[in-house]
C-alpha cells in the first residue's frame, strides 16, 4: 500500500534480520575463476588489495546464516568496478566477473529466496568510478563529448588521475577516482532511476541507498521511490544517513535509514566503561558520550520520537559495519559488554543488521581492517558470542512481540534499564544490568502489567511476579540480561 508522499515500509522488515556482507571478504568459490595477484585470505588487509570473495562463495555458505537465524542480507556494492569495495561503479547493469558475475548472482539470489532470505542491494548513484562509460567519453573526447552534462566539468583536460592537484570536475570529497554524477541532467536522472527499477525487476527486495544526502534533491528520491515500489512495492528502501534522518522518512522518500543513531546510544551505554574513542574518531556519530541508564533510556526515547512507528520498525539496527571499527574493539574486547549490546538490538524496535563475522567475535580497527576475509576454521571461532547471537535471534523469531511490539520504558537507573515490548495480547520484558556487581531492582510498572502476573525467564526457570504494581526482587548478576515472558496471574 503507498500513500502519497509517506513511505510505508514493507511488512517483512518488521520480522528480517539482516546480515551485511563485504563480497570480496566473505567467502570464496572454486566454481568462480581466480586472477593472479589476490592478497592471502588471512593477511591484513589493504586500501587496494582483493582477496577474490565472490558471490557462489556466499551462497555455498547460506547455510551458515540460516544456522544463525538470518532471513536477510545487505550487500556491499556487486557491480563491475575498479576497487575493492566496488564503490566506483564502471557498469550498473554487470555484476563484477571478479564476483562471478550476472550468472552467479542469479543463481544466488534464486538459491537465497528459496531459503527464505531477501536480498538488499547498495546503490551507489551519487558518483562513479572513471571507468563509467560517459565519463571515459569525456577523458577520450574532451569538449566534444556527448556526455559533458552527465558530470561537472570545470575544464580540459580532465585532470583524471593527476595526484599532485585536485580534479578540475565534482567529486565525491574530492576524491579524483569518484567523479560526481549531474544528477539534474534529464538524461543522468532517468538512467538512475531505471537502474533502480530493473534490479527491483530482477528480484532484488531492495535498496540501501549510498550517500543519499549527496544528491540534494528531494524530487529526485521521491521519483525513485515511485519507480521502485511501481516495480514491487514491497521493496525496502533504507538511507545511509548518520544523523536526524527526518527529512527522507517525514518527507516521503525512504523506508528507514542505517540507525547509526542507535549505534552511538548503544556505545556511550554498553561501552561507558571500555569504548575505544580513537576508534570512533572523524566519523559523524562521534564524538560518543558516556550515559548511565537514565541517559541512555533518554536518548532511545528520543530516537524513536523522531519517526513514525511504522517507520522504526523498519530501521536498520546495526552496531558497526564496514565504514566503522567493529564493535569488539570498540568495546577493547569487553566480550559481555558486546553480548549485552546483542541482547538489546534483538530485543528492540526495528530490524537488526549483523556485520559479517562480528558473530564469531571478529575484530577489526578502522577501515581497511574492519573488512578483514571471513574466518571460515571454526576453531578460531568465540563460539560463546555466536551462541550469544544464534540463541537472541531465535529467541526474536519465536516472540512476535520483540518483532513487531510496541516499545515502552519501565526502569533506567544506575546501571540496570528494563523495558517492554508488547504485540496485541503478547508481551515481553527485558532487564539488563550493565554494571560489574549484581542488582536487586524493584521494577514499577503501574497499569503496564496487571498484578499477579508472573514473569518467566526465556534463558532459565527464574520468574519474578508483579506484587502492588511492581515486579518485586528482580535480581541481576553482574553485566547479565534476562528476557521474560509474561503470562496470567497464577
């Protein structure tokens, strides 16, 4: 259903947890043929560097997601490029051969929703790589290109692949590899906009949109909208905006955006006591703060003001990803500090996003070593923090509530916060006590749960009943979460 000039995300969101893969870091296929040259899988990873991920090698691990719960996948760019993360898109329509090209991806997408997972593409469309064909015809033609209008040329030549002067057209932060497409030039503006139908066409079930601010136009991504939901509304539409996001929810133009808003609260509240903050440094969430559960219960309160309810269970809740340091070293390797953090993203309103390999305990500094090759020897595995998140997601698909529920605060002090999350005649209740001595809470909850409810933990036979509007003695150990069921007084 659409309504004109307000996104209505698709149902299936509310029930998706995603898990984003880096192609050329996830997994390897002796079906896709491999050039000389690639960087050993295990070694550190480099700005240029391609280890030769590719995308029958992800689909020969599909059974790896589906054992963690997954029903969803966010990928990195997949077309034909000249770098690493595919960010400088020469081909819109060619999915790199280095991936296994257009064959392999259908086949993975066929394979993927028949087990039942969706597919989100990254649509870069702000810029391109210099090897996009109307930008080469200008390098090669100069002023008599037929294609001046799809960039911003300031002059000829191009200074292209000059490293000692900036480039004399637009680009992406100045960055000569990533000319900035015209996108108020008719002709720019509806080959966009059909890239962005035909993949819908295809059978992808969505778009995380690359730098959506970068094109400044609200026109612009309405009409994208417009061609994407025209091709299956059900598609997901969700912005990589780090801030206040009001203007492309409120204004009608995406689903959701990348709650990196919910990425920083979980920082300043889970890591207060181990956060990295050099780690954080020059990216747009920093710099983080320190919050007690007051603080932080403030702070969710007022991300999820910002939005429509419809609209938060669409969002895109993610810890880290391949732009940030992952959340382990964030977290100096405080491993129940991340579990906590995991605890929460499964038990809140909108949709988590797993980075690949942070469920097996991955570390990861800043970019380029935040997108290290996928550990496939499970030997060297956490297995307690992929236990910690194969047993929250089931326990997420098993509750509708913690899908689909409303979110309300009923404790934040000190260090332990407890909140519920109801769905018609289903509720849950999360406590969470992130300090490092245990807690004895008396929770109130006034008409939120009637008296003579009883409380059962999802994890362990240990229950707590509501007694005058309170639920009375609710002992937590340190840095420990529990999830309860609720169920009619005895």
């Amino acid at each position: 259903m659409m309504v004109e000039n307000k996104p209505i995300p698709p149902s299936w969101v509310r029930d998706a947890v995603f898990y984003q893969i880096f192609p050329d870091r996830f997994a390897q296929s002796s079906r896709v043929p491999k050039p000389a040259g690639l960087e050993p899988w295990d070694a550190q990873p480099t700005f240029h560097g391609f280890k030769g991920g590719d995308l029958l090698g992800v689909l020969e691990h599909l059974g790896h997601l589906q054992d963690l719960g997954v029903n969803a996948i966010y990928f990195n760019p997949i077309f034909e490029s000249a770098a690493n993360h595919r960010y400088h898109t020469v081909d819109y329509y060619a999915v790199d051969p280095l991936l296994g090209g257009n064959a392999a991806f259908f086949e993975l997408l066929a394979e993927a929703h028949r087990c039942g997972i969706r597919v989100v593409l990254d649509g870069v469309f702000n810029h391109t790589g210099r090897g996009f064909l109307q930008f080469n015809h200008i390098l090669e033609n100069g002023p008599q290109s037929l294609y001046l209008d799809w960039f911003h040329v300031k002059g000829f030549p191009l200074r292209a692949y000059e490293t000692d002067t900036n480039p004399n057209y637009a680009a992406w932060w100045g960055l000569s590899a990533l000319p900035k497409l015209n996108t108020t030039a008719p002709a720019v503006r509806e080959f966009l906009w059909r890239v962005g139908q035909h993949w819908i066409e295809q059978g992808i079930d969505g778009w995380r949109l690359d730098v959506p601010m970068e094109i400044d136009d609200d026109a612009f991504w309405l009409e994208f909208r417009r061609r994407v939901k025209g091709a299956n509304p059900q598609a997901y539409i969700v912005g990589e905006i780090w801030g206040d996001a009001r203007r492309w929810i409120g204004g009608g133009q995406f689903d959701a955006v990348m709650n990196y808003l919910f990425a920083r609260a979980c920082m300043a509240f889970f890591l207060a006591d181990t956060l990295d903050e050099e780690l954080t440094e020059g990216l747009s969430y920093a710099p983080v703060p320190r919050f007690d559960a007051g603080a932080f219960a403030r702070e969710i309160d007022r991300i999820l003001a910002l939005y429509p309810e419809e609209n938060n269970q669409a969002q895109l809740n993610l810890f880290d990803s391949h732009d940030t340091a992952r959340f382990l070293s964030l977290a100096c390797g405080d491993q129940r500090a991340l579990c906590l953090a995991i605890l929460f993203q499964m038990t809140y309103i909108g949709a988590p996003c797993v980075y690949y390999g942070t469920e097996i305990g991955m570390t990861g500094a800043r970019d380029p070593d935040c997108r290290r090759g996928m550990i496939w020897d499970r030997e060297r595995w956490n297995t307690d923090i992929f236990e910690c998140y194969r047993r929250l997601i089931r326990i997420r698909h098993e509750r509708i509530s913690l899908r689909r529920g409303s979110y309300t605060n009923l404790l934040a002090r000190g260090k332990v916060i407890v909140f519920g999350r109801r769905y018609e005649d289903e509720t849950s209740v999360v406590a969470m006590n992130v300090g490092r001595s245990s807690r004895v809470v008396d929770v109130p909850v006034g008409d939120y749960l009637a008296d003579g409810t009883v409380l059962q933990s999802l994890c362990t036979k240990h229950t707590v009943q509501v007694t005058a509007g309170q639920i009375r003695g609710l002992k937590l150990g340190p840095q420990t979460g529990l999830i309860f069921k609720c169920m009619g007084a005895e």
